[in-house]
C-alpha cells in the first residue's frame, strides 16, 4: 500500500483528482440511503437476469451502465453500494454463483479468499458461532462482495458498517495522539491464508486520492507478536483501545439487515464491517451469505 500521509479536511474531499468522499455516522448513511442502496425495478432484474443466464451482455446493456455507474458512485462516495433483489436465491446456489461472477465482472477481477484459492465461500453458522458478534475488520481485498442467500430464520446476523473517514475524524478530535499511533505501520501475520502472509500497514491512514482508508483486522494485529512479529508498545495496545471504543458507539456503526436476493460491495479501505449475532436454524432455513473478494485497478 501506498500511502500519503498528509491530514485532510474534514467532511468531503473533492477536487482535481480527488474522490467526493463523505464520512457518516449511522443516521447520516441512513438519511443518504438514495447515495448507495438501489432497487431495480421488475423489467430490469427481468434482463439482468436473462443476461446473466446467458453469460453474454444483450437487451440488459442500458441496465448494466446504470448499475455500473450507480456502483461507482456509490463506492466512491459512501465506501459501499447495496443493490435489493438483483437475483433471485431460490435458484441453485451454483446458478447464482456464476450469474453473479458474471454481473461482477466489470467491477474488478475476483481472487482467491483462502489458501485452498476459493473465488467463492459460503458463510454459515459453524458449531454456534453465529451467536457471537464477528467485530469490525477489513478483508484482504479491495472490494468485499457479499450476497445474501438466506438471511437469519429468527433476526439478526445484520452487516455492521462503520466509516473510516468518519473515525478518523472523530479520534483525531479527540485522541490527536493516538490516531499519530494509528497512523503508523503495524504488522498483520496472515501466516497460512491467501494473498500475502505478512501485512504491513498503518490502521487509519491518507489514501493518494486524498480519503481516509484504513485496515483493520483486530485479532491479527494483537496476535502477531505471538508468531514473530514486533512485540506491541502500551503506547499501541492504548491506541488499539481508543479505536475499538469509539467503533462501538451507537452512533458510529450502521447495521444493515439484508434480504435474500440482495448484493452488498463494500471498500475495504474505506469501510470497516463485522456482523451482529444471530441464533441459526438448523436445515433449509439455515442463514447463508456467499463472499467474494475483488481486486481493482484502483485501491
């Protein structure tokens, strides 16, 4: 990662080669929901998906520029796009998989997610860990793709969504030295998983393109040392407290139940996420969210 490490202004950052970015909180997202939540009408789905079926772009290429645009914008200004309904779940999970892999091919290139070099994963319940709260992190990737297959049979499970911009602005107001310690490199030991082993990057730092981007990923960092890295200072484990603290207010983090049918991109630079718990039901009606990460030409 690249990274220049000037301060920003608050608010938005626009301007010659700059990205109109927007920093939220969990009401402003919800007041900006027009900015990144979208929902195609019959006709479009209706092409999108015949299209889809077909592996080749035809009546729907009108429907595709806008979908195209309205993920570009989307992600560009809020850090995420939320399309409702743009396939249809019932279909066989293997028929969704390659429509979507389809539809998200003008988006970026789809990489593996784990060492076996999955392009997709399943996520379901595993001996009960969906009643645990899964905490704010950001994958190893630059767009993290998910598509909801069944959402939870009795609530919860919703997506946690939090804005870098947004915490940056908030810890540099009022922890000016511990977004200093933030804003230097740590290591992240992914010994064992795909893509690269050991990560070195600062938490909250300036993109070139001027927004605040961050990488996160809270277990990792605090067991690093355990596997070879750089013993952490009280000056670090202070700084990591600060940031978690301020993730959990209310106020930060906007929850986002998804349906079946809907499609989730997320920034990872820009927009940390995790999920709230959720008790499974066992079978047919069991929770399932098919992830796919993507790289861009653009980070």
């Amino acid at each position: 990662m690249d990274h220049d490490h000037t301060t920003p202004d608050a608010g938005t950052v626009a301007g010659a080669g700059r990205v109109a970015e927007i920093g939220w909180g969990s009401a402003e997202l919800e007041a900006r929901r027009v900015l990144w939540s979208l929902a195609p009408d019959d006709r479009e789905r209706r092409l999108l998906r015949a299209d889809a079926r077909a592996r080749r772009w035809g009546p729907a290429e009108p429907v595709r520029a806008r979908l195209r645009a309205f993920v570009d914008g989307a992600t560009r200004s809020v850090g995420l796009a939320h399309v409702r309904g743009l396939l249809d779940p019932e279909e066989p999970e293997a028929e969704v998989t390659a429509a979507l892999s389809f539809l998200l091919s003008d988006f970026g290139e789809i990489v593996p997610q784990n060492g076996r070099g999955d392009l997709t994963q399943v996520l379901s319940d595993q001996d009960g860990d969906g009643n645990t709260e899964l905490g704010f992190h950001c994958d190893t990737c630059d767009l993290l793709v998910l598509f909801c297959l069944r959402p939870a049979f009795h609530g919860g499970g919703s997506t946690k969504l939090a804005s870098a911009r947004h915490v940056h602005d908030l810890i540099a107001r009022e922890r000016p030295d511990a977004l200093a310690t933030l804003a230097e490199d740590w290591t992240f030991d992914r010994t064992g998983r795909a893509g690269p082993q050991v990560v070195v990057s600062p938490i909250l730092f300036v993109q070139k393109d001027g927004t605040v981007g961050c990488y996160y990923q809270t277990r990792t960092v605090r067991s690093s040392p355990d596997r070879g890295g750089p013993p952490l200072t009280d000056r670090q484990w202070e700084a990591l407290g600060v940031l978690d603290e301020v993730l959990y207010r209310p106020e930060i983090a906007f929850g986002l139940p998804m349906a079946a049918g809907d499609l989730l991109i997320i920034r990872n630079s820009r927009v940390l996420h995790g999920r709230s718990p959720y008790v499974d039901e066992p079978g047919p009606n069991a929770r399932r969210m098919l992830r796919i990460w993507m790289n861009t030409e653009a980070s």
